[in-house]
C-alpha cells in the first residue's frame, strides 16, 4: 500500500471464508496505521486468523459513527492511512462508513474501495433467482408495519429483491412480503462462505412452512413478480364473486382468491373487494 498522501481505504472482508479476502486487502489492513471496525474484538480475532498481528483499531459502528467521523478526520490529516472494515463483508453495505464516506469527499481526502465479498451479491450468484434489476431494502423494520409499509413501496416494481432479516422474525416477514407482494418465488441464503452455507427456496404463499429453527445470518432474495396478464381485472371480478359466495371475511376470500388468480397480491384483492362492498353499501 503506497500512497502519497493519506487515504481512506473501504476494505471487504470475508463473509465466512478466509480465503475469500483479497491479496490487495490483506496488504492494506497489514500496513494501514488504523482500522475501523464495527466491533473491535472480531476485527482482531478475524486479522489473528490472518496472520495480521500489531494493528491499531477504533469502534466505528451505527451508533458513534457520526461522533467519530472528526476525530477519523483529523487522523487523517496527520498524515495516517486508515482502513474501514465491517463486522463481514463490504462495508456501507447496510453497514456503518457512508457518512464518513461522504465527509473525506467534502473534505479533498481520497477514498478507494478495496472490492471482495458482499453479503448481496453472493446470494444473488447462487440462488437462481433473476440477478437484474435488483432492488437492496437493506435490514428489515424491527416492526410489522413498517415491514409491511416498506413492501407496499416496493410491491410495483419488476424487480428482484433483496434484504437482510433476523432469523427468528424471518416467517412474519414472508408473511408481510406474500401479502403486499403476492405470489413469488424466494430464497433463503444462510452462512453464505461458512460451512454451513445453505439455500433455502420457497414461494411466497407457502410462508408457514419455513421453520423457526433457522441458524445463523439470513439474506433473502424474493424473484420479480409474475405475469399479471394471467388473469385480466374481469376474470378477477368472477373470482372474487365465486369465493365471496362461499363466505369469509375480505381477508379470507382475499387469500383464497389469490390462490387462483396469477399476478395479483392479496393486498390489491382486499382493497377490491372492500371498495365493492362500500359501493355495494353506498347504494
């Protein structure tokens, strides 16, 4: 690593697999005067691993990063070189260092990225599920209805999308996702690079049968819509006409219909269904 002047280097680090680390981001964190990291601890025990002994680290994470970022200034213009690393992965990614990012810019300090694993990509390459146009959501909303209101968003596009989620609310949030985005296809990419590396595929619609007893850290990937075309908004009508004649509240028909008719999301089913029975009570 030589640079004339000092430099923040954005440095991937393996998701799992040592191997994984670039030769380039090895040379970097051995010789950088100090490395951010989300937890100190992990970036000492993964560069011991390495065989990386002697460095200088400071915590960087989510909540201290916009505290640090004068102090990561001022290093800098000391004349040090200072390498930024995330618990696994590329950082920026979901993870801290965009405002630090951003700040060196304004500054006239220069920025490299150091590429390797991304959580992202990496499951995009093996799921099997359209790659592009993807759309990262990041982490999820720790609440159901912000879950819900971030796939509303989203729900319109003819994209791929991707984000990360906590193992235990994984269920709820397919759940969440299959009612704001319908019928689609998904897959769940755990210990991506470990040797427990496993994907895990479903449909939307079959959300309860994914286990609770899922192990580690989860990226999932939900395929593009299918075709609307499949049933046209009259064919549609009929539908909902057939299973409303056989009971159940708007939610339940909702459900059934969607089981039956491609391209449509139980939410755009409910809110037909409930904009006839107001017309319907109107009258």
């Amino acid at each position: 690593m030589s640079s004339i002047s000092p430099k923040l280097w954005v440095v991937a680090t393996p998701l799992g697999n040592p191997g994984d680390l670039s030769a380039r981001g090895r040379e970097i964190l051995s010789t950088a005067d100090l490395i951010l990291a989300e937890d100190t601890r992990r970036a000492g025990l993964l560069l011991q691993r390495l065989g990386i002994a002697g460095r200088r680290y400071m915590s960087f994470y989510e909540h201290n990063e916009a505290g640090r970022v004068a102090q990561v200034l001022e290093t800098l213009a000391s004349g040090a070189d200072v390498a930024l690393i995330s618990d696994a992965g590329t950082p920026l990614i979901a993870d801290p260092g965009y405002l630090l990012v951003r700040a060196c810019r304004e500054a006239g300090v220069s920025v490299a990225p150091v590429p390797g694993p991304c959580a992202v990509t990496t499951a995009l390459m093996a799921c099997g599920l359209p790659p592009y146009p993807y759309f990262f959501l990041g982490f999820m909303p720790r609440k159901p209805g912000d879950v819900r209101r971030t796939f509303e968003k989203v729900a319109g596009q003819d994209t791929t999308l991707v984000f990360f989620e906590r193992k235990d609310r994984v269920p709820k949030t397919l759940e969440l996702a299959y009612a704001a985005l319908g019928s689609r296809e998904f897959c769940l990419a755990r210990e991506l690079t470990k040797v427990h590396e496993e994907f895990i595929f479903g449909r939307l619609e079959h959300w309860s049968a994914v286990s609770v007893d899922l192990k580690g850290e989860i990226t999932v990937v939900v395929g593009p819509p299918e075709s609307r075309a499949t049933t046209d908004a009259e064919a549609l009508a009929a539908l909902i006409e057939a299973e409303s004649a056989q009971g159940g509240s708007a939610k339940e028909i909702a459900r059934r219909v969607k089981d039956r008719a491609m391209g449509w999301s139980v939410k755009d089913i409910y809110e037909r269904i409930q904009s006839a029975r107001d017309l319907d009570h109107a009258e």
